[in-house]
C-alpha cells in the first residue's frame, strides 16, 4: 500500500546525529558536516550503502556494521568519481576518433552529402529511418554553426556530414556505422576503411555501442 512521504530535511547536524545513531564513527564532525555541504547524505548514502547490516532474514537495515568509519565512506566516494572521470575522458578521445574517422572516409568517398544517398548502404540497412533519426537530431541543435548553416543555405536539415557527425548521438553514429558496405568481391569496404585506422575488425560497431551505452550509464550514476 502506497503511503505519504513525510520525512523532514535535516541540517547537516542532524544529518551527522542521525548517521552517528546509526552507528557511523565520525573522526572530525566539522570536516563532515563540509563534505556533506559540498557532496549531500543523499548523493553519499549509495556509498554508505554496503557498510549496512543485514538481518537473519537477509533483508538490510538502517544500522551500520562496527567500525563504519564516515571518512572511508567519502574516501570511496572520491575514488569512483577519479574512476569515472578518468574512463569518461577516455570514451571521449575513442568517440572523437570515431565521429573524425567516419567523417573523413564518408565525406571524401561520397561528397559532402553522400550519406543522404542510400545507394552508399548496404540494402538490408534502413536507410530511411537513420535519415529520419539523424534529422531530428539535427533540428534539435542550438549548435551556431547549425544556425548559421540553417540560415544561408538551402536543404536544411540535410548538412555536410562534417557537421553532421559533430551533433548526431553516438548511437546514432553507430546506426549509421553498421548500415555501410564491406563487400570484398565488389570492392566496397566502407567499414574496413573506418576500421583499419584502430586496427580492429570491421565489426567493430558493436564497441562503439558499448561505448555509447557505457557512457550514458557512467552519466547516470
């Protein structure tokens, strides 16, 4: 059954109180009640979470497990936020390879607007509905050089695919990815080219997915 939320805000005071009754040891109250001003309980308590005591039942309680130390909590806290920043700045440098590399194959292969052609795709790929996704993308851009380009030349939404791919979702870069040709016999290997410049197999779409899904979990957190 559904009940009405009723718990107060608490100061930073009785935020400590309440943690301390719990069983949380706090070396310099002071420090904490700063870490809590600048990190918040609520932010902290998924940290805090694993130090909780489980009952016979296995179901977990509000009380703390001895020797909880409220520093320790903030220390692990400090080092999952360097972790994230880290593997985020190296997403980053993998995601602009990419978006370059896809640009620079694309754009000097098939012109400038070659992607709008779905002849360049393989034909089991929906071309369509990437167009259709990659447009509203674009229309949702408050980039200026989107606004600029919008309002000197004609055929927007479609831009030059190096515009294109500075605004476009990762995972719709990838989309795109997997619609291109690799046909050895007929001498189109679009995703080779792509591909070679990480020396990895050209199916190597499925890790820029993971890096798409990875970063938006990472962003979640």
């Amino acid at each position: 059954m559904l009940v009405t939320y009723v718990k107060p805000p608490l100061t930073f005071a009785q935020q400590i109180a309440r943690l301390e009754k719990k069983g949380m040891f706090f070396e310099d109250k002071n420090l904490a009640e700063s870490k809590l001003a600048s990190i918040s309980y609520y932010r902290l308590s998924g940290y805090w979470y694993p130090f909780r005591i489980r009952n016979d039942q296995k179901f977990v309680t509000s009380q703390f497990q001895n020797g909880t130390n409220f520093n320790e909590v903030v220390s692990l806290y400090e080092f999952d936020r360097k972790l994230r920043s880290l593997i985020l700045d190296a997403i980053e440098r993998v995601e602009i390879a990419v978006r370059t590399q896809f640009t620079y194959q694309m754009g000097h292969k098939y012109g400038a607007f070659g992607y709008t052609n779905s002849a360049n795709f393989h034909n089991k790929f929906n071309h369509q509905k990437w167009l259709g996704k990659i447009e509203n993308e674009v229309e949702r851009s408050t980039d200026d050089f989107i606004e600029h380009f919008s309002s000197k030349y004609i055929g927007f939404p479609t831009i030059p695919i190096w515009m294109l791919t500075e605004v476009i979702s990762l995972g719709a870069l990838s989309f795109g990815y997997r619609g291109l040709i690799n046909n050895q016999a007929q001498g189109v290997e679009d995703k080779k080219l792509i591909a070679n410049h990480f020396n990895l197999h050209q199916k190597a779409w499925r890790l820029v997915a993971y890096f798409d899904l990875r970063q938006k979990c990472l962003c979640a957190s």
